[in-house]
C-alpha cells in the first residue's frame, strides 16, 4: 500500500515524464534560468544595501514587508484563477489530432510555468512574514539579513515571472486560434473536395 500523498505522486511522475522529454541537462538549464538568475538578480543587490535600508524606520521597514505580502497575495490569487481557466479547452472537438497533440503540449507547459509562478509568490508572501517574525523577536541581525536578502530574491522573481504570464497567455490564445484556423480551413477543403 503506498501511503505518498496523491499530489506528491503526481508531481514526481511530472517530474519524471519531464526528464524523460527533455533531458537532465534541460532541466537544469531551465531551472537555472527561471529560477536562480532572477532570484539572484533580486538577491545579490539587496545583500549591498542592506545595512542602509535595514537603518531606516521601523514602519517604512514593516510597510515594505506588508506591501510584498499583498502583492504576493495578488499574484497567487490571480494565478490560481488564470490556472482554472488556461485548462479549460472549448470545442476540442474541432481539432485534429496534430492540433490537438501540439496544444496538449503547449498548455502542460503554461500549467507548469504558472504552477511556478505560484509557488514564487507564496514562497515571497511566507519569506516577507518569516521577516517580520525574526525581526520582531531580535533573533540576531545574520538572520534579519539572510531573510532580507531571501525576500528580495523572491521579490524579484516573482516579478520576472509575473510579466512572463501575459506573454504565456496570448502564446496560448494564439495556439488555440491557429488551431481553429486549420480545422475550418480542412472543413472548406473537405466541402469543395466533395
């Protein structure tokens, strides 16, 4: 009996199917490319001005905390709607099976790419509250610093993979009316065959 959670089990079977389509290597390369240089961008300047910012004021310092938690809030709430709707397939009927394969395709890699822009902004909205948490309780200034650095790093990947998404979005409109467009065009064809 296999006591792994369902949702585990799905994503390492994703993972695994993943692998096996583009290869170990392709799989760092994208990860190191979505992931580690934009958290980088965001990180490696905040861990220079760090000590100016972290002398300013108790409140401007709570309210740029409070202000990446809502706009972390926004973005999952956002991302998880754009989710429900980009699975969405209408009239599938009407294409054929290239159509229908290509787009499969495409659409697995938006839900894999949103599923990561949603993990981003929780991670920021947990980070930016474990901030606060830390420097409220005086834990030592090493660790207000490592959690400052982490939700700048966060910031800033949540930001490149938010203005990633209406790219994503217009890419899969874009599919889907291609797609309609070859079904109507092979509809004619058939009609004037005939």
């Amino acid at each position: 009996m296999n006591r792994t959670p369902v949702e585990w089990r799905t994503l390492l079977s994703m993972m695994s199917a993943w692998e096996a389509e583009s290869g170990r290597v392709e799989i760092v390369r994208r990860f190191a490319l979505g992931f580690v240089l934009p958290f980088l961008l965001g990180a490696v300047p905040s861990y220079f001005f760090m000590p100016r910012l972290l002398g300013a004021s108790e409140q401007l310092l709570l309210a740029l905390m409070a202000a990446f938690i809502a706009f972390g809030g926004i973005v999952a709430g956002f991302v998880v709607t754009l989710m429900l709707f980009t699975g969405r397939i209408d009239n599938s009927g009407d294409m054929n099976y290239e159509a229908a394969k290509g787009f499969s395709v495409r659409l697995k890699f938006l839900l894999a790419s949103q599923a990561a822009t949603l993990f981003s902004s929780l991670m920021l909205c947990f980070s930016s509250s474990a901030w606060i948490i830390v420097r409220g309780m005086n834990l030592g200034h090493w660790i207000v610093g490592f959690f400052w650095v982490i939700v700048f790093g966060l910031m800033m990947l949540c930001l490149v993979r938010m203005l990633a998404l209406p790219m994503q979005i217009f890419e899969m409109h874009e599919s889907w009316l291609d797609a309609l467009i070859d079904s109507k065009e092979e509809q004619v064809n058939k009609k004037y065959k005939q």
